[in-house]
C-alpha cells in the first residue's frame, strides 16, 4: 500500500499525479483527518474517499480492489460504494480537481 503522509493546507492536501504511476490508488494520512483518504485513479479519473466505515466509524483496510472493514466486515468497492453490509451508506467522498500535475483534494 502506497501511504504518503501529506500536510492540510487551507483545508487543501495536494499531491502531484506522478505518484499514480505504477499503481492504481494511494492512501494518504495526516494526524487531523479522522481517517486515511484513499484517492482511486481510474483512467484519467480520481477519486477521494474517507477510509471510515459508514456503519460504526471503523477505519477501513485496503483489500486488493476493495476496502473492508476489519469491525463488523462491510465492504466498500474503490468508488466508496457499499458492496456488502452491514453498513447501508456509501463512504464520504472529498471533491477534488487536477490542475497541471497537482491533484488538490478539498476537505471542506
């Protein structure tokens, strides 16, 4: 698992796509999110999802191309959506843009 621990900056974290290279998502961690952020590329998409268990706010584990929940098993896919329950909501998604080679993820 690629983990980058990367600074909030306005409510802002920024990273540049070069770390997508050889691999399909990356998790990112700093000590004032509640959870990682796992950022999925997809072709030339990403997507931001709080790795945080919709059912009992569990942090969640990457499973090969899903996440699960190590407290009561739900299962999310890579797109944040619910696979399996118990939990019935999708993951928080962040908005994000990609200006140049810079992803910035905004957390408000």
């Amino acid at each position: 698992v690629a983990q980058l621990q990367l600074p909030i900056i306005d409510n802002r974290i920024k990273l540049e796509t070069s770390v997508f290279q050889d691999k399909a998502y990356v998790v990112i961690k700093n000590d004032h999110l509640p959870a990682p952020i796992y950022i999925h590329k997809e072709d030339k998409t990403y997507q931001a999802s709080l790795m945080l268990c919709t059912h009992r706010q569990c942090e969640l584990n990457v499973t090969g191309s899903f996440l699960s929940c190590p407290c009561h098993g739900s299962e999310f896919s890579n797109k944040g959506k619910v696979l399996t329950g118990p939990a019935d909501k999708d993951l928080q998604r962040f908005k994000l843009r990609v200006e140049g080679s810079t992803i910035i993820i905004d957390l408000t």
